[in-house]
C-alpha cells in the first residue's frame, strides 16, 4: 500500500492546480450556451435582444483574443518563466466576469472577452510546457490528462448552473475561479528544466527534490538533474530562433504532427459546439429540455476524460487518437443525417427522434478520450527545450484562429447552408484525422524527453542527451 511520503504527490498537486487555470478558461468558451439564448429572447439582461451575428461575435471573441495572445506568450514565458507566465494569465480570465457584473454593453462585453483570450493563450502554450518538464514519464500522460478533466470540470459548472441561476450570479460565481488559481499556484514549484536553462541550478534541484518522491534517495536526484542538465545542454547548444522552426529540417516532423493533430481537434467542432450545446439541443426538437440535456452532456464526459488518462500511459497516444477520431466522425456524421432529414428532407423524424441526442452524447463522449485531451499532452513532448516556446505558441496560435474560425462560423453556416453541413465538414475532419495519426504520430508512451527527440531526430551524434531509460523512477 503506497504512503503519501513515498508518492510524488507534488507533481500531481501542481499539475492539477495549474488545469484549474483551464476550468478558469472552459467556462468563457461554455458561457455563450447558457447565455446566447437569454440574450437573444426578450428577457435579455442587457436591455436588449441580440441577433444571431451578434452572438456568433460574442461566442468567438474569447477566441479570437487567444490568436494575438499566442503570438507573444511564447517569449514572455521563455523570458520570464513558466510559473510568473501562468499567474499572469489569471488576470485577464478575471477581467471579463468583473465587466459582465457592472456593464450591459454588448460591445465592452466582446472586448473583454477578447482579452481574456490572452490569459488562454498564456495557458494552453505554459501548462502543456509546464507539465510535461515537471512529470517523469510513466505518468506525464496521466497528468497531462488532467488538463482536459479540469476542463470538463470548468464547462459542467457552466452548464448545469447556467440555465437556473441568473445571468448576474452566474458571472459572479464564475469571477471566484481564476482568484483561487492565482492564490494556490503562487505556492507551487517553477519548472526544473527552465531554471537549469537560466543557469539556477541550486534552485532547479531544491524544485526536483520537492517534485520527487520523498523517498527518491540522493543518487536518483542526481541523475535527473545529470538527465536534465544534458537535454538542456545540448538543446541549448542548438539554440533556435522562431525562422529556425519552419526552416530546420529538424523540427520539421514534429511541425507536421503538431499541426495536424491541431487541426484535427479544433475542426472537429469542439468549441463551436461547446458554445452553441443548448441551440444544437432545442433546434433538434429533443424531448429532454436543453438546459438538463447541456448538464447531460457536460456529466457524461468525465467517465471518458477519466479513462483518457487511465490509458495514455498504458494502451498509447496514438490508439487512442485514432479510436477517438473516427468514434466522433461517426456520430458527427449521424448528427448530420439526422438535420438533412429534418431539415431539408422534411421527412418525418419521429421514430429516430433519439438519434441527434445520443449521436452529440457520443461525439462528447469519443472526444475527450483524444482529439480533446491528447494534443496537450504532445504539445509538451514532441519539440526540445531550445524551441519549445516558440514551436508551442505558434501551435496554440494555429490552433486559436480554427477555434474561432469553427466557431464563429458555425451560425452563418448553419444558416446559409443548414446545420447537416455544418456536422458533415466537422465528421469530415474527424476522418481525415484517423487517416492522420496512423500514418504520422509517433508513440511517445513511456519515454522521456531527451528519448522522444532522439526517436524523431534519429540522433546518433556525440553529445545527445544521455538516455535516460535507466534512471530508476518511483512508481505511483
């Protein structure tokens, strides 16, 4: 039976306090569920009703403030560090809540949640960062998968109190969130990795002993600092600028992986559904009301997020990328049919008036369990310590405008063209993706850092990072 002293809680401590920062940001991106819909009824707390182009502006604003966002986070948090970087993300994810208590302004609104999509920049570029540098390998998917759970977490509260509270106690108890991230992650450790490249090794190795297993004995600390000098070393000794990262046949497979993967999580629908889970409800005549079947949706992802994590570091990323992908285009493609018939069809859709409540369950379902939750994970594996920022922000950039794309788009074509379209282009993707992964993503299951790049590189030369296989870790 495993005692708490002989456990690396520390590592579980902080990687979940800084995916509360995500809840912080998942309850922006759920809030137009609950809310579009009041807004644009008669009861508009606002003072006004809105059109549905307004509110495609104010369900993808938040979004749209991550693609600036991404475009500076990644110097500033190889400048300043991870951890200073991730409180000051609090602060923009508090801002909006504060406006939305005291303002009616649509327009002040759309602002502020465009500079909250700062603080998920500075979030989804450090905390894949951040945890992949603090968590040994045999559990850095476990963790890293809590970047998702978390995330459920934060859409579920939305969800389930959104529709029956009020529009001003919604937002209050929304504000309390990014002040508890701020207060709790001020006391966890900085990346060892990052102080060893700053050159404060006496810190990076009072860190890891707080990281490590109270039990880790001195020969264990001294040889992941040895691992970590020497990935940090030879990264270093290979510095790169932002035009290496496109130019550098080096990264170039990793590029390709990390912007497939990208697309595929982001044009899968995620957050255009997510925002407008109420609206795809009440538009398919469901016999359960959106607002239960929103908390519905938000519940039934946990088994799926839990399991995510269970298996990341047992069956591998790429099964599960792969499963994951073609379960959502299956039900993308179901939802899709269902609307046609519906919508354009005419057809009497009676007897299969189940089909677009448990395709969505489904889709919600298949989607934490990869396309979701995985490409955090590989966001801290696949690029070495020299480009990591850089290569990581351009991905959360990359990967903010198709969520706003996807997002913002996803009214006016379901409109113009129907929500059948809208289903098929997002099943489309999904397919794509399983095609994707099975020929380009590598496994990195049970590797360290320094093997993965060693894997992707095929490095052979004098002075690679030592392997670091050997180094016996404390199992938890």
């Amino acid at each position: 039976m495993y005692k708490l002293k002989d456990c690396r809680y520390m590592q579980y401590v902080a990687s979940i306090t800084i995916t509360v920062s995500m809840a912080c940001a998942a309850m922006h991106m759920s809030w137009p569920s609950p809310t579009l819909p009041l807004l644009m009824s008669d009861k508009s707390p606002i003072g006004r009703r809105i059109t549905p182009e307004e509110g495609s502006w104010l369900a993808s604003s938040f979004l749209l403030g991550s693609i600036p966002g991404c475009l500076f986070a990644g110097s500033v948090i190889e400048r300043f560090g991870r951890k200073p970087s991730l409180l000051f993300a609090g602060i923009p994810l508090l801002l909006p809540w504060i406006t939305t208590i005291f303002s009616d302004s649509l327009i002040v609104l759309c602002i502020v949640r465009f500079f909250g999509g700062i603080g998920l920049a500075f979030i989804t570029t450090a905390a894949p960062m951040y945890v992949g540098e603090i968590a040994e390998k045999d559990i850095r998917g476990k963790l890293g998968s809590a970047f998702n759970i978390l995330r459920l977490a934060g859409s579920l509260y939305v969800f389930s109190a959104g529709p029956f509270i009020s529009y001003l106690a919604l937002a209050i108890t929304c504000a309390i969130f990014p002040v508890l991230f701020i207060v709790a992650f001020a006391f966890m450790p900085e990346s060892p990795y990052y102080l060893m490249k700053t050159n404060q090794q006496e810190l990076a190795k009072r860190n890891l002993i707080r990281l490590s297993s109270t039990s880790a004995n001195v020969d264990f600390i001294d040889r992941r600092m040895k691992e970590i000098e020497a990935t940090v070393d030879y990264d270093m000794r290979n510095r790169a600028s932002i035009r290496e990262l496109f130019t550098n046949k080096l990264y170039r497979k990793s590029i390709i992986v990390i912007a497939g993967i990208k697309t595929v999580q982001q044009l899968s629908g995620v957050a255009a559904i997510e925002a407008y889970t109420q609206s795809i409800i009440q538009e398919s005549g469901s016999s359960i009301s959106p607002a239960v079947s929103s908390i519905i949706a938000g519940l039934i992802q946990f088994p799926a997020a839990l399991l995510a994590g269970y298996l990341a570091d047992r069956v591998g990323r790429k099964p599960l990328m792969i499963v994951s992908c073609l379960g959502c285009g299956i039900a993308l493609t179901s939802e899709g049919i269902y609307f046609y018939l519906q919508n354009i069809a005419k057809a009497d859709v009676s007897s299969i008036s189940w089909l677009p409540t448990t395709a969505l369950l489904l889709y919600l379902v298949m989607n934490p369990i990869g396309i979701f939750t995985l490409p955090w994970i590989l966001l801290g594996e696949l690029f070495a310590t020299n480009i990591k920022g850089y290569a990581v922000s351009m991905a959360t950039c990359y990967g903010s405008l198709l969520a706003f794309l996807a997002t913002k788009l996803f009214q006016p074509i379901s409109d113009g063209w129907g929500m059948n379209v809208t289903f098929w282009i997002f099943a489309a993707i999904c397919f794509f993706g399983a095609v994707f992964c099975y020929f380009f993503q590598p496994e990195t299951k049970g590797k360290t850092l320094a093997e993965i790049q060693q894997k992707l590189n095929r490095r052979k030369e004098t002075g690679s990072p030592v392997e670091t296989g050997s180094v016996l870790e404390t199992k938890f």
